[in-house]
C-alpha cells in the first residue's frame, strides 16, 4: 500500500501546483478573453541525475490543438506562438492536416487528424496573437452514405 499512498502524495502535490498556477493567473492582469498556455513537465526520475556519457533524448513539445466541428465546418485552432501567417504552410488531404511554420527562433512541424473529411477550397486562415485558425468546409463526399441492398 506504500505506492498508493506515495502516488497520491504526489496527485495532492499536483493538485496544490495547479491551484497556485490558477490563483497567479487570476491575480495576474491578463484579459479573460486571451487564451494562456500552461506547460507542465513531470520528472519520473528524479534522482537520476544524467553524467557526461548519458544519453538524455527529450521529446518535442507538442503543437497545442483544438478542433471545433459543426455540422458543415470544421474548425482548428493551433498555438504557433511567435510565427507570422507568411511563414506558415498549410497541406492537407482528407481528413489529415499539415502544418510546417518557421522563424528564426524556432520550427513547427505536426500532422494533425482532423474529425471529418475536409475540402481545402474555402478554406480560411487566420493568425493574431500566436493563436493560428483554420475554418474549413467539410467535403460532401463524407455526407453521402451507401444504401445496401
């Protein structure tokens, strides 16, 4: 029972980080209408300490994403912080959507499924304040269903 109790030591400890995350930002002066990004990393590890010859590999951040789907749209909104609408390159077929954004400072590269078909002609984009969205049409082929006999 030790494990249990050591895990929900650290769930109560988590619990604690997030309520202080949530209090800074409600005290901060940031308007409620702005999106904030909240990364968290968690050491599994941490008394492992990597030397000189230790191989640490670290894992890209991934691109936050959500997807809005109505009945004829569907909508992605991508956090690409720091990028500018001219430096970002959208592809895309079916229902999978590629997104390739670059600066100085750094590079995006993420594939992303998108919950329906899509049609890229109508497509709309737009960037302000690093929040990047994407409406697009839903193809009509994903509408039409088989009849069996």
């Amino acid at each position: 029972m030790k494990k249990s109790t050591d895990f929900d030591e650290f769930l109560k400890q988590l619990e604690d980080a997030l309520d202080n995350i949530m209090q800074e930002i409600d005290d901060s002066d940031i308007p409620e209408d702005k999106p904030v990004n909240i990364n968290i990393s968690i050491n599994l590890f941490p008394l492992m300490i990597p030397g000189d010859g230790d191989v640490c590999v670290q894992k890209p951040a991934k691109t936050p994403v959500d997807i809005l789907e109505t009945d004829e749209k569907v909508h992605a909104i991508i956090g690409i912080p720091g990028m500018e609408l001219k430096n970002v390159k959208l592809a895309g077929s079916g229902r999978l959507l590629e997104i390739t954004a670059n600066n100085p400072e750094k590079s995006v590269i993420d594939s992303i499924e998108l919950p329906a078909r899509v049609n890229k002609t109508g497509m709309k984009a737009a960037l302000k304040n690093g929040i990047l969205e994407i409406v697009f049409n839903k193809s009509k082929k994903a509408g039409k269903s088989v009849k069996s006999q």
